[in-house]
C-alpha cells in the first residue's frame, strides 16, 4: 500500500476510536444524584414541628385541597412556616379562600397547645363562614381496629 493511503487509514482509525461516547461518568454522577434526593426529600417537610395527639379516626380521602394551619404549645398560629397573628389570621385564610373556594382548612394543634387557642380558632372561622373546618390527629398507637372489652 502507498504510504498516504496508510496514513489516512490510521487517523481514520483513531478518529473512530475516540468518537464512542463514555457514559460511565453521567451515570456516575446520576446515581449519586438519585440517592441525594432520595434521602433528601422527606427531610423536606412543610410547616413546624408539632406533636399531634394520638386519637382513632380515619384519614381524609378523596383529591381535597387542604390548608394547615399549626398551633404551636405557646398558642401562636402558624400558615406554613409563617408566623400569623390572632387578629389577621381569618383575613389570610379568607383569601386563600377567595383563590380557590373548595378550600377544607385543617387545624394542627400541638398536644401541649391550650385548648381555648385551637378551638377559638376554629370558632373564628366559623363564624367567618369556613364551612370545612376540621382538627388534625395521629393515629392511636394501639389501633387494631377491635374493640377492648
């Protein structure tokens, strides 16, 4: 073979060899990914930490749209993470309201929360006239669906 003929078939070569795309290191970097996520989102809850009373009860079904609102055990409110005040709290959830009218408001009241705070706030929004109000609970730890005798 003439020496140019070779020479172009060696770097034709080469060009080859060197077009394979390595994917080795995106699915290095994907798994990692994946895994970051995945131990990362359920560290990434919404609203602040409560302790719910443990009663029975069935979970609510169906596709309803719900808003929190938190009562922390020193009785302030809470939308979120956000802190509201007692005076403007029925002004705020009335125009959330306004943006979506099927709204069910459910009240998070912490087990050492004063009883008068949860429930006057539930009584606010009655009579601001939320029709689906309700409280929020965990499940009784003991709940086997039988009756004790």
């Amino acid at each position: 073979m003439p020496k140019i003929m070779e020479k172009n078939l060696r770097s034709t070569h080469r060009r080859r060899r060197n077009s394979d795309v390595n994917i080795t290191n995106l699915m290095d970097v994907m798994m990692v990914l994946l895994v970051v996520f995945m131990v990362a989102a359920p560290l990434m809850t919404s609203g602040i930490a409560i302790d719910l009373p443990k009663v029975g009860g069935k979970n609510l079904t169906g596709k309803e749209t719900t808003l929190n609102i938190s009562v922390d055990e020193e009785g302030y409110y809470y939308i979120g993470k956000e802190e509201v005040p007692a005076d403007t709290i029925v002004a705020k959830v009335a125009a959330v309201r306004d943006a979506n009218p099927e709204i069910n408001v459910v009240i998070s009241g912490d087990t050492d929360a004063h009883y008068g705070r949860v429930l006057g706030l539930m009584a606010l929004l009655k009579n601001a006239g939320f029709e689906k109000v309700g409280l929020k609970t965990d499940p009784a730890p003991n709940q086997t669906g039988e009756k004790k005798k």
